[in-house]
C-alpha cells in the first residue's frame, strides 16, 4: 500500500508542494490521523516543498533533544569535556587525611563503578590509607542539586532507565544490574555493582512463560530498609530454566554512591572515619570561587557552593568524560534522555576551557535555577540563528515530557542550523542512520532512504515525529520534520505515515533540473 502510493506521487507533474502531496494525505487518512494533528516541512536548500501546519506548537518527543544537542555543540564546543574531582584541603600524615574529603561533580556523564576504583585507586597510590573526616558528595553544581527529589513518576516504570534524572555526581545512572537466573524451584539473583550492606531478594513466582516473555510477568521492583541494610526486592513471575539480564532504578542517589563508595574503599583496603554526606546547599549570598590549585594540578571545576572565603583545596585524583561529540552521539542515535538531561543543564551551568574541559559558569545574579539558565542559553542561540521562538516550550531538554512545545518550522530551523555549523559533521554523525543504526537500525531497509537518511526519531503516548536529512532521488540534501500529536499514532500506524514521508522525499528529485531547487516528482 505504501509503495503504491509513493510510486503514484512520482508519477504526478513536478513542482515544489505548498500544501500537504496527495501520498501523505492519503497515509495520514488510512492511519485515521487527522490533518491538524500532523505538522509537517520539507526543505531542499532554501526552497520549501511540504509546509503543513509548519508553525503550530506541537509535542515533539526526543526529536526536542537537537535543540540541546546542537545548542551544546555551538556553546561548548567539541573539545568540551565534563569533570569529577577528589578534592581536601587536609594534610596526609601517616597515611591518615586529617581532614574531609570531597567528590565534587562536574556532570561527568562517564562516572561509573570503574572511574570511581580508579579515583580512589589514585589516592591509595599517594599514601592514603585512612580519612579521618567526612567523604562530602557535592552535587551543588546544578541548582536544585538534586533534581529528581519530589518528582512524580512520569509513567509507571519509574525504575527504568530512560526515566533517571540526572544530578551533577550522578554514577553509574544509579542503575543496579541484576542478573536472574531459575532453577527447580528458585530465582537466583545477582546484583551489580557491588555495595556497602545492599543485597537483593525475589518475591517472583516460577511459571510456565516462554523464557523470551519474561518481561510480561515482571512487576515494579522497590527497595525496602532493615536498619542500614537495604534490600532491592524483586516481584512478579519469572519462567522456569531462564536467565536473563536487567537494570533497574531503585536506589536513592546518594544510598547508591555512598554504599558504592564505601565498598569499593574498603576493597582498597581504606577506612573513612566520618561519614558520607551530601555538601550543603549555598548560601543566597554565596559566590564560586576557584580555589588555588597545587603545583601539580590544574584548578578545579568548582561549585556553586563553594564561597569566596572559603580555604583553598587540592585536587588529589580526577576524571574527564569522554568529548562532547561522543556523548551526543549516545544521546542522538539511541534517544538517551538521561544523558540529554545532562547536557541540557550543562548548559545552564557550564562552559568550555581549554586546558580542563570545562569549568562553572559565572554566578548567575538574578539566581536562576539551572534549567532555567539553559532555557536563556538555547534561546539566545535561536535568536543568532534567526529561528522564532515563539510557542517553544522547554522542560528538561529531552522530550520526556508531557510539557515540551515546538513547531516543526522550529526545528527545521535548528536542522537548517546544523548544515551551516563549524561542527556540522560532528552533529550529522550524531544522528542515527536509517536501515543502519540507533533509533532506526531496523527502519526502511527496502527504500531508497536506506543509508541516506540522518533521523532524529521520538515517540511518547500518542506522540510520534521524525526530524532530520534525507538525500533525495538527484543526490540533493533535505530537511525533512514531520510530527504526529493524534492517538491514533500507536501500534505501528504513525511510523508508517512517517516513514512514507522520510520515502516520498528520498524518491522525489528524479526531476531536478540544475537551477531550479523546486522541481520535484
């Protein structure tokens, strides 16, 4: 039925399409979407050839993470690199730090179990053995630090991972991976990463499933607290002779990095005679400064909570994440929201610097919060780009949200805005390749689109869309936005409108003549 009525658009005379082609329409019709919940653009060069309710607020899903994503290359640059550092301003005597210990975030999105062993690997190599004060978790680079305290679930699988919400010392996504595997009549269980005094239980029942349906019979997992034992309970079915492999989100964030902390120092052989605690909130009045650093060691990226009176520190160990481009990779070609969170608050929080990677941004003094500062910094790269913010609405940056506006001539804009980028190839290799990779490895495969379309893909209840470039018949880049906001999306329906559209435009160009960038059929 597609290819029917693809192959009946290119045999129709051939100009550029103001309003909606014939073929779309008609898929749009047989998915039961009515036309004002679609919005629609097709570009090639600066000639429009699809604009249909180009400028109507809409939900966009994860297609909303280019403009982080594109903001974050132009701002911070593809050299930017996030940091986490061990910093103290005790002395080491005897092997003993005499005073506290602090592990200051800096969004480092590669802080996991094994960046953290070799962190605190490094201050058992400079002699240390035993800290005496308190190990301080400062996460105060973001405000609020911990943003996900007293957020509502956003659906009803707030233990998975594309629901984390990220903080500035988030580690290892705060994900436990448990390994699970039935036995005559028990569920063993594995959990990782080891922890401080955290252990797993199955309150599963063994059934008949075929061991590929598994997640059928899964049921919300939860954590309970035995004195400062915490346990991770698992409930539901699980099949009979089964094993399989999931991570879950059910650890509060500073239960997850104090337990991990404190096991993997032990396994060092360390002590820590204080506690773990989280750094205080700053002082209203309170302005960053960046502590003098050692002879060694570079200056430290440096919260907001650290005051201007505040002694001096050292850094003794740290760590830098990958590049920019390869984070947004991630973000991009497997819609991680996670991440994307992560960088939409470097925004407001951040800048590039040449020799660290990067280090805070000035005080802010009207007191913004950090979402807030990364709303100002994506609206003011909109404006050098000309692109009309009117009707943009942002919440966290990814699309994961029932609150997130755009137009599609919004994000033609910012597409239009990456051709024209000094890092327009680290931005195009960011985005998943159909029939190839990421989001739409399995997309397209008997089209011409297959190989030559760069698709920003999303989806949420009763929400699809698709923002990208498609090389069309003559060899010619498009800019191809196409967002559905209907019910009628679900069960496959709204991918085949919009993978019609991502078709049409990769088969229409046959016709191009040189000189005249509307020609199409």
């Amino acid at each position: 039925m597609l290819r029917r009525l693809i192959l009946a658009a290119l045999l129709a005379a051939g100009t550029a399409h103001a309003e909606l082609p014939e073929p779309i329409s008609a898929l749009l019709q047989a998915a039961h979407i009515p036309p004002e919940g679609a919005g629609i653009v097709v570009m090639r060069g600066d000639a429009t050839l699809v604009s249909h309710n180009a400028q109507q607020s809409m939900q966009p899903a994860s297609t909303m993470k280019l403009f982080t994503t594109l903001t974050a290359l132009e701002q911070l640059g593809p050299a930017f690199r996030a940091r986490t550092e061990f910093r103290t301003s005790a002395e080491v005597v005897n092997g003993v730090l005499q005073g506290d210990l602090v592990l200051r975030g800096g969004a480092d999105v590669d802080l996991n179990e094994d960046v953290l062993l070799h962190m605190l690997q490094a201050l058992r190599n400079q002699g240390i053995q035993k800290i005496k004060g308190d190990v301080i978790l400062d996460r105060q680079l973001f405000q609020p630090a911990r943003p996900d305290v007293g957020q509502p679930p956003f659906d009803e699988y707030p233990w998975a991972y594309y629901n984390v919400i990220p903080d500035a010392l988030l580690t290892g996504t705060n994900l436990l991976k448990v390994e699970m595997r039935s036995t005559g009549s028990k569920v063993g269980l594995v959990v990782m990463p080891e922890m401080n005094k955290v252990g797993i239980r199955s309150e599963m029942k063994l059934s008949d499933a075929p061991c590929a349906s598994w997640e059928q019979g899964w049921r919300s997992p939860d954590a309970s607290r035995h004195g400062d034992k915490i346990d991770v309970v698992l409930h539901g079915s699980f099949p009979k002779n089964c094993s399989k492999a999931t991570s879950v989100d059910v650890l509060d964030h500073h239960d997850y990095l104090e337990r991990l902390l404190r096991a993997t120092w032990r396994k060092l052989g360390g002590s820590i005679s204080g506690e773990v605690r989280e750094a205080a909130a700053p002082a209203a009045s309170a302005t960053p400064a960046i502590p003098a650093a050692d002879g060694d060691a570079p200056a430290a990226v440096v919260s907001a909570s650290a005051a201007a009176s505040a002694p001096a520190t050292r850094l003794l160990a740290e760590h830098v994440s990958r590049p920019l481009p390869e984070i947004l990779r991630d973000i991009n070609k497997f819609s991680d929201n996670t991440l994307a969170r992560t960088v939409f608050l470097m925004l407001g929080s951040l800048e590039a610097d040449p020799v660290l990677g990067s280090r805070p941004l000035p005080p802010d003094g009207n007191l913004a919060s950090t979402p807030m500062r990364a709303e100002s910094a994506i609206r003011a790269w909109l404006q050098t780009q000309r692109i009309d913010a009117n009707g943009l609405v942002f919440d966290n940056g990814s699309g994961l949200s029932r609150t997130e506006r755009a137009t599609p001539a919004q994000l033609a804009g910012v597409l239009q805005a990456g051709l024209k980028s000094l890092w327009m190839p680290e931005f195009l290799s960011s985005l998943p390749i159909a029939a190839t990779d990421g989001t739409m490895r399995k997309r397209l495969k008997d089209s011409p689109a297959a190989l030559r379309a760069r698709i920003k893909t999303g989806s949420l209840k009763s929400v699809i869309a698709i923002a990208g470039y498609v090389t069309d018949a003559n060899n010619q880049p498009c800019i191809v936005v196409a967002i559905l906001n209907d019910e009628h999306v679900a069960n496959g329906a709204g991918r085949t409108v919009l993978d019609g559209v991502i078709d049409w435009v990769a088969r229409s160009g046959a016709a191009y003549a040189p000189g005249n960038p509307s020609s199409t059929r």
